[in-house]
C-alpha cells in the first residue's frame, strides 16, 4: 500500500464500520490484557524489524554504503541513494520524547486500558531514530500499568519485548529508574 | 520564468449546503446542491464548467457530478491526497488549469458526512503497513493522538499552555457566535467550559477538537478576465503553493529531524514567493483547525512569528476582530463546520467580498492554509 493510500485510509470513512467488526490483523478473541489490540501489520520494508523482534532485539536499518541509520524502513536511502541495508542492533536505551494518554471515544480493547499511554522515545545511539510505544511496569504488563504521573519528557527508558496473544512479539518500554 | 499564476485567476462563485450533524441528503446530493449553488453565485451555466478538482477522499467522483449538474465536456480533472492536507491545492490546481488554458470554468468542492457517518480511525480493515505498523498496536489511533504526541512536545519545547490553545477555541468559537450559518452559533464557549472539559488525547481536551458535520461547500474558479463579468466581485488567487518536506512522514511526522516545523514552512517559501505581499500585509487568516494546536504551528511556518512564538502569538486577543491576525472567522473546523476546510476558502472569500458575518473592515488580504501535519497547501487570496 503507498504512503498516499495509507494516509487516505487512517483518515477515510470509506469502509461501514458493519465491514470492520472483526478483520484480521487485531487480537480479537485471544485471552489476556491485550485481547483485541491491534497486531502490527509487517510489509516487505518493515518485516526485518519484526523478525528481529521477535527474538528480543531492537534493530534499525542501517545503510551498508555509507552506515546512515533510516526508519522507519525503505528501500533506498536518502542519503547516498544505495539499495543495500542491513539491520544495526541499538542498546535499546533512550529518552522519551513526547507521551499522550488518550481517553475515549477509542477502540473498545484500548478503552478497556483506561489511563493508558503512548510514546514517542528516541533512541540513545541516534536521537533522531523515535519509535512509538508504550511504557510498562513490566514486559507483560498492561498498558495503564505505570501511572500517569510517572510519565515524564526526557525520562530514561529502555526496550523489553512482550509476545502478544497473537503471537507477535512488540517492544514495550521500562523506565530506567522506576 | 514562464507563466505565472499571480492574480491570473479568480474564485468567482460560492456554495454550500447547510451544516448539521446529520443532514439526511447523500454526500453525492449535498455536492450538487453546493456546486449549482455556487455556480448560481457567480452567474455562469453548468454547461460551461470543463474542470473539476477535490480531495482523493471525496467520495462522489467528477464523472457522477458532471452528469448531475449538466457540465459539459471535461477537459482537466484532479484528486489531491492527504484528507485536509489538500484543500487549498484544489483551488491551486484550478487556477494553473485555467492561467494555462487546460480549461476556463473549473469547480472545487468537498462534501462529506463526517457527522453521520462513520470516524475513520474505526477501521482496522484499512491497518496501513506504512506507517501504521509503527503506530496502531501501541494505541496511537486516532489524528487527535498523533497530534496530541506533537502537542505536548510543542508545549515542552517552548513552554506553551493549555490557555494557549484555549485562545485558539475561543477565538473561533467567538466567530461562530456571529454565524447563523456555525454549528456552534448559539453556544458561546468560557475558559471553565474549556478547563473542565473531558480528555480526548491529553494534553488535547474536547474543545481543542474540531467538529463532527455534514455538509458540502464548492467554489468556482475562472479567469481573472472572466471574474470580472461575474455577478460578485472577484476574489483573486494571488499565490499558490503545496507542500511536502524533505523527509517528512505524514501526520505521525516523529521522524525526521525536526518533527516541529512542518509542511506549513515548506507551503510557505513557495506561497509567500510567488507573492508581492508578506505576511504582515495578511488581513485576516483562514487557518486549518482541526486540532487547537495546528494554529500556533501554522502561525510559525507562514511567519507571523519567529519559530516557538505560535502560542505566544495568541495573547491578548490577537486572534479575534480587531487583534493583530483575526482568525477562521466563520468559526472555522472548531466552531463552524469541520468539511476538511473547504469552509476555510468560502470564508476567506466572504472577508474579501466585504459579506463575512464576522467581518475585518476594509479586509483585502487573506491567508487560507490547509492541513498542517499532513503534506498540505495554501492560498494567498486577494481583493
Ligand atoms: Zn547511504
């Protein structure tokens, strides 16, 4: 899918919401804390990341020509042009960059997390390398388990991974101090 | 340099449908109803428009307008991306079709039923492996999330408050208030109203929201010549100018460098280019709103102030009639009608034609900016 359709989609009411009941690509139906989370959605470019994930590492992708990291993940880099990449492992330290906690109206496995949050961190090694996603008490936690207050912009952090009822496995993040 | 497009062509007619959150009519039928209204506006037959231009998220095509509302032959059609993002760029792309002969009667319009019908961030049949993969499973759902995440380091960075964003609510709130026509016309909004209000995405609290509406708006564009022997008096595209920053990702644009300066600098070295004015000759500014926080955004990348002065920009009442920029003074995507700021275009050609509800005396210059976040477009309209 382009970027161009991509963006269409995440703002088109062009699918009944009666179509999107239960589709592929969320949890619905798996027990646990995230029943019913949405599942990343891996295309070609993006499931190196996954892969490398899955076995409790955080890489990006980094040119082989000329050593820039990217991301999120293409197939050419911007700098140099070259086609050859390779995926860089990060210490999977870094800093939160920003947060929000969002309150409904949202899907209904998400409401079920009242308190929530999402965050932006940026990586230790390549500051300008921000990945999205929550922080947690624990790998396995929910994500409400860390309490409003102790989200702060700047505060260190670091990368677990939690295999999720559908099998995929995300990284989460725990603060370096808790 | 070749052609240019500086005052070579018009808005020279207006439409819409009225506002609600439900309207029972199709969006195919409110895009009719708005573009024979808007045709009527500038006197000029149905036969005679040979050039569409909407948004790729519209949802009733040129080929089902133009047999409905009797066009003739077609010559030059177009679909610009990016939800409000694209606005102003289907004015732009008529008025290039036009200043270089591809057509000389064209139509822009957007109907949409956003109230009614379904929010788009419901679908997760759509999950978006670019760059949805990225966001989505970690609950960053909706545009009010992404831009809450941008918010919130905007206000870290340069030390803005939700009384910032509270002036931008109220300044088109207020406008609203003298707009039979707004959503929002019989309900004032108080700075208790705003502190107290539900969360949606926190820091971004209901009012720091657009609105959920039905509705459809059109505008016709013709030669500056032609303009000139239409029923109102002309409003001139004065500059034009999309943007899509080097690097940039959309509206979750945490990725480059320098996520806070956005598609609305890059959109304003070209507008403010091709223009023989700047932004201190701007009367009264259309600005996209649908989230509180775009304005201060917005503000800094058209340079009405120095980078992180956006929300400083907004004390004192410097938005309302009479202030230092009056804004969206139909009560814009907040208070007026949320149709992916086509309401934005008509009003600022209200102001120009001296008929707004809210109107700036003697206003001769508007700025009109589209979505800021997503790749975007802006107009620099003249009297
Ligand atoms: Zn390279």
């Amino acid at each position: 899918m382009s970027a161009t359709e991509s963006v269409r989609a995440a703002m088109t009411p062009s699918v009944p919401e009666s179509l999107s009941a239960s589709v592929p690509g969320t949890t619905d139906n798996a027990p646990g804390d995230d029943a019913g989370l949405l599942l990343p959605v891996p295309d070609e470019d993006g499931a190196p990341f996954w892969d490398h994930a899955a076995r409790g590492e955080l890489r990006v992708q980094s040119c082989s020509d000329c050593d820039e990291l990217r991301f999120p993940p293409r197939p050419c880099c911007p700098h140099c042009q070259s086609f050859a990449s390779h995926w860089r492992r990060m210490s999977g330290r870094g800093r939160i960059w920003s947060y929000v906690l969002p309150h409904p109206p949202l899907l209904p496995a998400y409401a079920a997390l009242p308190g929530y949050n999402a965050i932006v961190v940026e990586l230790a090694e390549a500051p300008r390398i921000r990945l999205v996603g929550n922080l947690v008490a624990a790998p396995d936690a929910p994500l409400n388990s860390v309490g409003p207050a102790r989200l702060r912009i700047g505060a260190p952090v670091k990368a677990v991974f939690a295999k999720l009822p559908g099998g995929v496995t995300v990284p989460r993040w725990l603060l370096e101090r808790p | 340099m070749g052609a240019t497009l500086k005052d070579a062509t018009a808005i020279a007619g207006i439409g819409q449908t009225p506002f609600a959150k439900h309207l029972p009519e199709s969006e195919k039928t409110l895009a009719c109803r708005a573009i024979v209204a808007a045709l009527d506006d500038a006197g000029i037959a149905p036969s005679e428009v040979d050039a569409f231009a909407s948004y790729t998220m519209e949802e009733t095509d040129e080929v089902e307008i133009a047999k409905a509302i009797g066009a003739g032959d077609v010559t030059h059609f177009s679909k610009v991306g990016y939800g409000g993002g694209g606005s102003c760029a289907t004015v732009a792309h008529l008025a290039a079709a036009v200043a270089t002969g591809q057509a000389s009667v064209g139509v822009a319009w957007r109907s949409r039923k956003r109230g009614s019908g379904p929010r788009p961030w419901k679908n997760t049949r759509v999950q978006l492996p670019t760059p949805g993969q990225w966001t989505r499973p970690f609950g960053l759902l909706r545009p009010a999330d992404e831009i809450g995440l941008l918010a919130r380091r905007y206000m870290h960075e340069y030390g803005a408050t939700r009384d910032h964003l509270f002036n931008v609510a109220l300044a088109c709130r207020n406008r609203a208030n003298q707009n039979p026509a707004a959503i929002m016309y019989e309900r004032p909004l108080t700075r208790e109203m705003y502190m107290t209000a539900r969360w949606i995405s926190e820091p971004l609290c209901l009012f720091d929201n657009c609105l959920e509406t039905d509705g459809a708006l059109a505008c016709v564009v013709v030669s500056a010549e032609r303009a000139r022997d239409c029923r109102q008096r002309p409003v001139y595209v004065h500059s034009a100018a999309q943007g899509l920053p080097a690097q940039h990702h959309g509206m979750v644009n945490y990725w480059n460098d320098d996520p806070l300066t956005g598609p609305a600098w890059t959109a304003a070295r070209h507008l403010w280019k091709g223009a023989d004015l700047g932004p201190q000759d701007v009367d009264v500014a259309q600005i996209y709103d649908a989230f509180t926080p775009l304005i201060p955004l917005s503000l800094e990348g058209y340079g009405f102030c120095g980078r992180g002065e956006g929300a400083a920009f907004t004390e004192g009442g410097a938005l309302e009639i009479g202030g230092r920029l009056p804004l969206n003074t139909g009560g814009g995507g907040l208070s007026e009608a949320y149709v992916h700021g086509f309401n934005l275009i008509t009003e600022g050609v209200k102001q120009l034609r001296g008929t707004s509800t809210a109107q700036v005396p003697d206003a001769a210059t508007c700025l009109v900016t589209a979505g800021e976040g997503v790749p975007t477009s802006a107009l620099l309209l003249r009297s």
